[in-house]
C-alpha cells in the first residue's frame, strides 16, 4: 500500500473554520482505477464508494484525526490514518494488494458496532448468540417472543398465573425472572409476576439481538444472572431511507408500520421515527372448557425516535425515546346453565423510556459514554363479574426507575484492551395492594480486560461490584479463555458468578388472580396478610410450622456458570459448535403454598431453599451443502433439579415423603430417582431451520421446534414434579415463510405460516393455532 497526502491551497466552503475535504483515488498495485470499493471514515460513521474512475470524496468533515477503513472483495482491506485540516482539500491516494488465495464464494459479514454501549458483548466470558437483521426478516417475526423462540436453548413460556399475558422466556433452565432485557443497553423495565412480557416488543427496526447465556452479572447487572438479551435498534443513516410495511393475517391480525431516517448537516447528525401498529383477536385453547380467549385480543402501539449529533471531532450526543401503549379486553365463561359466570378481563399498560447519552473519542484509545436513562411503567389489570357487576380483582402497578452510567473503554495496544463503569440506580413503585413501597436504590463499579498473548490464545476478565440499599455489597467475578491450535478450531472456557436481590413484588406485593383463584403474598407482608384474613374468617388452613420457620426478609440468591466448548469449521461450508454449561444457584427463590382460604383457593409466599442447579449441553450445526441453500441445526439437553427436594425426598419429610402411583390408586414411599426436575422444563429441545435462496429473488424458509414433555401441574400435592404429576405432551411447532423481492429490493411481499400444523394443547394457553399472514414492505433509499 502507499500513500501520498497533500493538502491544496485553501478552497472556498460552508464553516470552512473547523472543516476540511477528504478526496482520493482507490488503485491496485498495478495503478489501475479500483471502482466500487467501500470507504468508511471512523469514528463519525461516513461512508461512500469510489466511481468507475477510483475517485471519492468527502466533503464538510469537522478537522480532525481519522482512521479510513477501504475494502472491496478480492482485496486485502486496509485500514489507515487521514488527518482532515481545517479549509483545506485534503487528499490521499491508495493501492491495495490481492489476497493472496482464490475464493469460489464469498460471505460478507459486518459488525455493527453499538452506539449506545461501549461493551463489546461477543467478548463476553459467556457463550454468545446474534441474531442479525437479515435473519429477523426471512422468518417473517414481528414481534420479541417471536424471535427468540426459535433459538437453541431458548423457550417461550406463558404464565396463566399472570393473566394469561404475561410471555416470559426460558433459557437453559434460567425462568424469565433471571433474564435481564435490554434494548440499546438499557435495562427493560414492567415485569408482570417476574416475567417482561416480550410479545409486546416490536422488532420491525431492530438492527440485531445479542443473547449471552450464563451469569453475565459481570457487565450488565444484578438481573443478569441467567443471561441477558440485548436488542440493538437501527442507527446510522447515511442517506435518507424510509419504510413502510403492512401485514394482515387470520384472526384480524394487523401489523403496521412506518419509519423514517435521515441524516443532517453533512452526515453530522441522523434523525430516526419509528411507528408501529399491532393487533389481533386473540385465540382460545381450552374451547372444550371455556368461552372466550386464553390469548386475550391484544392492541398496541409504539412508537420510537433517536437523534444523534456530532458536536465536535470528539463528542457525540444521542437523544432516544420509546413509547408503548397496549391494551385488551377478554370476555370469559366459566359453568354451563345457569351456573355460568361471565368475566370481563381488562387489561391497559403504558411504557415510556427516555436516554440521553454523551459518547467521547479521545486521540490516545479512550472512548468515554456517559448516559442518564429514565422509565416508567404502570399496568392496570382488573377482572369484572358481569352477572352482579361486582369486582373480582382490581391490580395496579406503577413503575419508576432513574439510572445514570459512565462507560470507559480503552485500547492499550491491539493486545489489551479495558472496559470499565460505574454508576447507580434509584426505583420507586406505587401498588394499590402496597402500603409500604420504600424506594430501592443501588450503586455499581466493574471492570474488563481483554488480553491477547498470542494469536491462538486469547483471555478475558471481569469484576463487578453491586451494593443494594437493602441488601447489602455482593462480588461478581467472570473469566474466559479462547484457545485456537488450528484457524478451524477453537476451545473456549467462560466462569461467572452473579447476585440478584429480591425485588418489590416477592417483598411486599399482595398479588390475587381471580381467573386462577390464587393469592400471592410478599414475604416482607405474608404474616400481617394472613392475620387479617384470619381475623376476617377467610382461612381454613394455615401451615404453622412452614409459617414459623420463615425468615423476616428473603436473602439475595447467588449464582455460579461454567461453560466449556468448542468451534470446529472443518470446511468453509460447515461449521459445528458444542458447550457444556452447569449453573448453580444458592439461595434460590422458590413459590411455597402457606395456607387455603375457606372456599379451597390457596395461598403463596416465597422462600429461600439452599440451592439449585441447571445442567446440560448444547450442540449446534451450520452447513450449506450448495451455495444457495443454508441448513442450521440446535439441540439442548437439560437436567434441572432442587437440592432441597432431593434431600427432602431422601429423609423422608413432608410433603416430599409419598407418591401416588396412578396405576395403582395406592401411595408409597418416595425415592429421589422420583423427581424429575424443575416445573416448566424439557429434557431435550431441538430446533431447525432451512434456508433456500431462488432465482428471481425468492427466499424460502421452514423451521421447526421440538420440546419433550415437561410438568405442568402437581397432581399428587407432594411438591415436586414425578412421572404420575400432569404434564405437557411433547411435541413440534412448525413455521414457514417465502419471500419475494422486486424492483431491486425496493419493493417486498411475503407469505408467513407460524403453527403449520395447528397443533394447540390447552396446557399451553399462549400457544395460538395456525396463523397464516401476508404482508408487503416498500423500502425508500438511494439504490
């Protein structure tokens, strides 16, 4: 490569005062005029493309230092600096060299990188998924929970006993509760009975999703503890781009949306807008016992903005805000005749989320990001008996939430690299079943190092300080290694611990779901509760001795991950990954019956059990048997087990102590090869996914997803879930898509089938039939 600089007398142009052009030619080593290559000035994101001459330019650039990446296939990319002064027109002349191998096919990947958050997640000790754009829109998905239902090791599961609503996410036995959501590295908040509802996140204007399995309490948080899932929203226009897209699908489902980006003053600043529109009629999987919906009818509408400013050759200032509003009624019946019970079920919530970000790049390495971030969320969700008018359940939750962070990241060379933060959190809530709702705060410190000894080992660690107001300090370490003997192989080896403190519901909310005819009592507030019930004449049975032997506040629970695999790419065309994970939980949270009320509904607290542990492997399997077809495999087994039960099974406490053997109508001891494991959890989950690109730009995909059977309901009332319990049969859930393209992507129509098959189970209330959806995309950009 050379490089010839040289800087004209001064040219006339706007703000010539902090200035300056960039212009050049791209050659190769022969001299001759390279077209079409790409050139990307950093850190300001400017792009362009040489003529058929080799010439470029840019113009209006604020004076400054610059690194200029140019790359084009066939070449080797180089990246090089390119000082800018002010009033001047600034050029450089470049030849690149040949790679020095032929290629048959080429895939070209780009990293993103992610305005919002100096972190970079796939040095994560942990292993890590992205999920990117392209991906998002050939499975035609629309919405969160949609996404990551497809992914190994990951499960969507719906909670009847937060209204049917709430579409919580499982992962590697983690439940939703221990998954911390991000979008654009800020934490969601609103969670109904500890699950985010994930269903009412649009994905229409997601740049990709990153999920980290295991404890990454390290970098993220406290929540964090079974891993996290960071959506990372579009950014960065370089052209003025709009969009506009409409499906319509069975049960009257509409999703619409339309969105807007430009940038201004030069590429200086970008303005985005988002609007999304969604609604359907729901869906009723249990239509043998009951009128009306166990999906009830949904509507809702976000709406999203981001603008970014360059204010000078080192700060940057971003601005984001995201609105939801959803909401839904459902009627039910329950009974036949005369004894039938009509429900109205109402349901309305309201999210809003501001962030304002200041994003520093110094000349000597150091990036700095300090960001201020504001939410709040308020559900409302009241249930109505229609025949005499009166008010089963009335539940309001008002959410607030302030966090301020300052992120450090810092190149030391190309070997070591630092990424630091601290900051603080403050959150207050407001519940009509609360009289005491203290505000919880806490403060953070962490650290990360990234080092690279040689170019087949690679190693990275962290060290996270968390100190709850109400809990107390906690240290969360991480470690990770790669090892890489060949380039087609790798090993890597991830270690972190993680703490979470028991948030405002399992302390103080007093939580009555009248649907299921169930109450759920804080543990801070679960003796005062059952004293008033009990002066009022509404228990028949209160369990004293569990009563008596809770503790006045629930301790924070802990845990640790290990993971071990490797990455094994034997062919350009096949690459194969298998982990090993083992997560051990220590003071683990867990439901407990502690009474029953006259007329037979019961009564929960929660408690500490000594510990916990998931445990199992995955397996993945990439391979493009020819260049237009892409085969991906994923399977996970699983074993999830509670210490405290198996201890209980073996010295033969109550209620762990006897089963009822089904065949026989006659209980008998129980054993510890009895339990099978936590509720809610699979053994084996598999999932596939087929990809094949047609002339005439046409895309067809198909997907399938396997769960084997888990337990869904305790028959024998001995508190863990055995072979004679109810559970959900296993089973597969298909989804197809094809797409088509006109006009040079302009213009995009697709065909969508989620649930091929129809198959429902009434076991599985979130689980809607065959929804079969056409939808149509017109794309605005400078082709």
């Amino acid at each position: 490569m050379i490089l010839a600089l040289s800087t004209p007398p001064l040219t006339s142009y706007a703000q010539s005062g902090i200035r300056g052009n960039l212009h050049g030619e791209v050659l190769d080593q022969e001299g001759i005029a390279l077209a079409g290559v790409n050139l990307r000035l950093m850190p300001d994101m400017h792009m362009t493309q040489s003529d058929d001459q080799g010439h470029f330019r840019f113009s209006g650039i604020i004076a400054g230092n610059y690194s200029l990446t140019v790359s084009t296939i066939g070449y080797a990319a180089q990246t090089v600096k390119a000082v800018i002064a002010a009033g001047k027109d600034n050029r450089i002349s470049i030849r690149l060299k040949p790679t020095d191998h032929s290629i048959d096919n080429v895939l070209v990947e780009a990293k993103v990188g992610n305005p919002d958050n100096l972190i970079d997640i796939e040095r994560s000790a942990m292993p890590v998924k992205v999920i990117d754009r392209r991906q998002i829109e050939l499975m035609g998905s629309r919405r969160l929970d949609e996404v990551l239902r497809e992914q190994t090791g990951v499960a969507m599961v719906n909670d009847i006993a937060s209204g049917s609503r709430a579409v919580g996410i499982q992962m590697q036995g983690f439940s939703s509760q221990y998954i911390m959501v991000l979008v654009d590295g800020q934490p969601m908040v609103g969670r109904n009975n500890g699950n985010l509802d994930l269903s009412r996140i649009s994905v229409t204007n997601v740049e990709r999703i990153e999920i980290i399995k295991g404890a990454t309490s390290c970098l993220y948080g406290s929540e964090a503890l079974g891993g996290a899932i960071n959506i990372i929203t579009r950014h960065g226009a370089v052209e003025p781009q709009a969009r506009a897209a409409l499906f319509y699908g069975t049960r009257n489902l509409v999703d619409a949306t339309l969105e807007g980006e430009t940038p201004f003053q030069g590429q200086r600043g970008s303005v985005l807008l988002t609007g999304n529109y969604y609604r359907n009629d729901g869906f009723n999987t249990d239509k043998r016992y009951l009128d009306g919906q166990t999906i009830p009818p949904t509507e809702n509408f976000s709406l999203q903005s981001r603008l970014r400013y360059q204010l000078n050759a080192i700060h940057t200032v971003g601005l984001q805000g995201r609105f939801n509003s959803r909401r839904s009624k459902n009627n039910q019946a329950f009974g036949s005749g005369s004894a039938v019970n009509n429900n109205l079920d109402n349901l309305r919530d309201n999210d809003i989320n501001l962030t304002l970000n200041l994003n520093s790049n110094y000349n000597n390495g150091l990036r700095s990001m300090l960001r201020y971030y504001y939410t709040v969320f308020d559900t409302k969700i009241d249930m109505l008996r229609e025949n005499s008018n009166t008010l089963l359940s009335n539940n309001e939750f008002k959410e607030r939430n302030h966090r301020i962070e300052q992120q450090f990241a810092y190149a030391h060379s190309n070997r070591l690299k630092f990424t630091s933060g601290f900051g603080g959190n403050v959150s207050s809530m407001h519940d009509v079943s609360v009289t005491k709702t203290d505000p919880l705060w806490n403060a953070f410190a962490y650290t990360q190092a990234d080092f690279i000894p040689s170019d087949r080992i690679n190693f990275v660690a962290g060290l996270r300080y968390d100190h709850a107001g109400s809990h107390g300090g906690q240290l969360s370490p991480s470690f990770g290694a790669q090892y890489h003997p060949t380039p087609n192989l790798t090993f890597k080896a991830g270690f972190g611990r993680g703490f979470i403190a028991p948030d405002f519901r399992k302390r103080y909310q007093i939580f009555y779901n009248a649907l299921q005819g169930y109450t759920v009592m804080g543990a801070e507030v679960v003796k005062q509760g059952l004293q008033e019930l009990q002066n009022a004449g509404e228990i028949s049975e209160i369990r004293e001795f569990t009563l008596n032997n809770l503790p006045d506040r629930l301790a924070p629970e802990s845990s640790t991950s290990v993971n071990t695999g490797f990455a094994y790419s034997p062919w350009s065309n096949l690459r194969m990954e298998g982990s090993w994970f083992y997560h051990r939980q220590q003071n683990f949270i867990n439901t407990l019956q502690i009474a029953t009320k006259i007329n037979q509904e019961q009564i929960y607290t929660y408690e500490n059990i000594a510990s916990a542990y998931n445990t199992g492997f995955e397996l993945s399997l990439s391979y493009a048997p020819i260049p237009t077809l892409d085969v991906n495999l994923g399977y996970q087994y699983l074993i999830t087990k509670n210490n405290g039960i198996i201890d209980g099974i073996a010295a033969g406490i109550y209620p762990y102590n006897s089963i009822r053997d089904a065949q026989t109508g006659f209980d008998r001891a129980s054993r510890t090869g009895d339990y099978i494991g936590l509720w809610n959890r699979s053994r084996h989950m598999v999932n596939a996914n087929v990809t094949y690109r047609m002339p005439w730009n046409l895309t067809a995909t198909a997907r399938a997803n396997f769960r084997s059977r888990y337990g869904f309901d305790d028959a024998n009332s001995n508190g863990f879930y055995d072979a004679y319990d109810i559970h959900v049969a296993a089973h597969v859930i298909v989804y197809a898509s094809l797409e088509k393209r006109f006009r040079n992507k302009h213009f995009t129509m697709m065909l969508t089938a989620e649930n091929l098959f129809d198959y429902v189970d009434r076991l599985i209330p979130g689980q809607m039939g065959r929804l079969l959806s056409v939808g149509l995309t017109y794309r605005l950009f400078k082709s």
